[in-house]
C-alpha cells in the first residue's frame, strides 16, 4: 500500500504511541491523517464509530486506542479495562468491514500471550495457556482483535492485519503513577527521590520478573512498515529481541538518575508475568522491521524528557 495520498484515521493518535505513529507518516509523506480525539468521539459508542468515519472518510485504520495501565491499574478496573477494549475494537473493525475500508491495522499486546509462553515468544504459542492473571482481561479483549480479523478476512476477504508490541517507553510517556508501566513508573520514583534526598525508593514485587523493551520510534517504523507491506492473516511481535530482569532495569535507572539511596523490593506485591521476551523474526522476514535503538541510549533520552517534563 502506497500511504502518501491514503486518507488514514489514526484512533489514539493524540496518544504516547500515536503521536510518533502520526508524525512518522506525515514524514513519509502523507497528507491527510485524521486522529481522532477522545473528547469528540468515545470509541466504545457506536454513534461516535460512525461519526469518526462520516469524518475521516478513511481508506486505511490504524487502531491504536485503548484503555491501558500496568499491574495496578489492571487489578483496579479488570471490567473496565475488558469491555472497553473489546467493544471498541470490534466495533471500529465492524464498521470499517461494513464501509469496505481497504485495510485495518489492529495493535495488540504482549499480554495476550500465556503466563508462562517459552521464551523467546513465538506468535504460534499465542493460545497455548491462559495470559498471567493481573492482565488477562485486558490481553483478552485485545485478543480478540486478531480473533476478528482473521474471522473477518476469511469470510469477507477483509484485509486486516494483526501486530503484538512488547512494552513501549520513550520520552513523552505515561508518567502518571495511576497508571503508568514500569520503566516511566522507576524513573518518576528515583527523580523525585533524588530531588527530595530521601534514602528510599520501593519496588513492586521480588525483581526476579524479566521484561523487554522497545523504543517507541522503533514501535512507530514497525506498525508503519507493516501498513505498508504486510498483507498477511498471521500475527506479528514488534520488539527488540532482549530480555532484561527488573533489578537489572532498576539498577539502570538508579545510574542514569542519579539516585543515590536504598532500594527495597515489595514482595508483597505482584511480580506479573515471570518472563517476557519476543521471537522477532517474523517481522524481519516479512516486511523488514528490525529495532535499532540501543536501550540505554533510550533510557537516556526518556530520562532527559522528563527532567524537562516533570510530572508533580
């Protein structure tokens, strides 16, 4: 698919993610990328489906919204979390199968994959097992994301495509500790130690979890490289192909902030999925994505955003 002269409706395009996603294509060329904001139209409606798509009048859907936080938040509000997820996502493909949109991108997630999946992941190990508890809801609704697209290709011949990122960070990130993952969350709790002197920062859970990271411009070239060129029923994993264990990360960040005091785990608290690192080879082999940020580098530049940016 060429993108330059598509009309693109870009659904959490305002969002961390979708805001790179938007500016990629603009550099790209294209010139008519519509993003709809949550105030104007709540996507779990479908009187607002319709009106987004009398608007935008889109020929290619890169749906990106969703409702989204990490341990906590998931454990707070799992129906939320669930139905919102899933009635937007079926309803935003429904309508774009209905108005014989050319092409439906679906961003899933890395929970959806099972608790304990053989690492690396496999996208063929997607429904070997249940996904790790404190999340499931939310990985489930976004799993129906390919349940439908796949339906929907199969029965209408409607061309939608599937892809599962790993964990995204990168500067302009969800900082809010309500609800942000785990790389904003440490870097908020180590500044604000730093910059109050207090002796300690408390960590959820033993440390002993694994978990991969992907710069979100990377996130942003695969999902845009995947529009262009993949035309495939097949789920596909977006990420950088390393795995890194939580005291590790932590450690990281303590060096690159500056942090000087103690840092004590709560074991009390949920470790979440013991492991997580992506197989990414289908994404090379099919439409050539490749991560190629260095994850330090990363940290730096996400650091660097938020000493600028702080959030009180």
């Amino acid at each position: 698919m060429e993108l330059a002269d598509k009309r693109i409706a870009v659904t959490g395009g305002a969002g961390f993610l979708g805001g790179y996603i938007v500016e990629y294509l603009k550099d790209r060329g294209c010139r008519d990328v519509f993003v709809p904001r949550k105030d104007d139209y709540d996507l779990t409606t479908p009187d607002a489906v319709r009106r987004m798509y009398d608007d935008a009048s889109p020929e290619l859907v890169i749906h990106l919204a969703a409702v989204v936080g990490g341990i906590g938040a998931n454990r707070a509000h799992p129906g939320e979390f669930y139905y919102k997820n899933l009635i937007m996502g079926a309803m935003l493909m429904e309508e774009a199968r209905l108005r014989r949109i050319e092409k439906f991108v679906a961003l899933g997630t890395i929970c959806a994959y099972p608790k304990f999946t053989p690492v690396p992941f496999k996208e063929e190990d997607l429904w070997a097992g249940y996904p790790e508890e404190t999340n499931a809801p939310y990985g489930l609704a976004k799993k129906m994301l390919l349940v439908q697209a796949q339906a929907y290709r199969a029965e209408y011949g409607f061309n939608a495509v599937y892809l599962l990122p790993v964990n995204l960070y990168g500067p302009r990130d969800n900082f809010d500790p309500s609800s942000s993952h785990v790389i904003p969350a440490l870097i908020k709790k180590c500044i604000d130690a730093r910059n109050a002197g207090a002796e300690e920062v408390v960590i959820w859970g033993t440390g002993e979890a694994s978990r991969e990271f992907l710069y979100v411009k990377d996130v942003a070239e695969g999902v845009v490289l995947a529009a262009e060129r993949y035309e495939d029923p097949d789920p596909v994993n977006l990420g950088a192909g390393f795995e890194i264990k939580i005291k590790d990360l932590v450690a990281l960040i303590v060096e690159l902030t500056g942090f000087k005091g103690r840092i004590t785990y709560d074991k009390t608290k949920p470790d979440g999925q013991p492991r997580r690192m992506l197989d990414t080879s289908r994404a090379e082999g099919r439409f050539g994505f490749k991560a190629t940020t260095d994850f330090r580098e990363g940290l730096k530049a996400t650091i660097e955003w938020y000493e600028k940016n702080p959030v009180t």
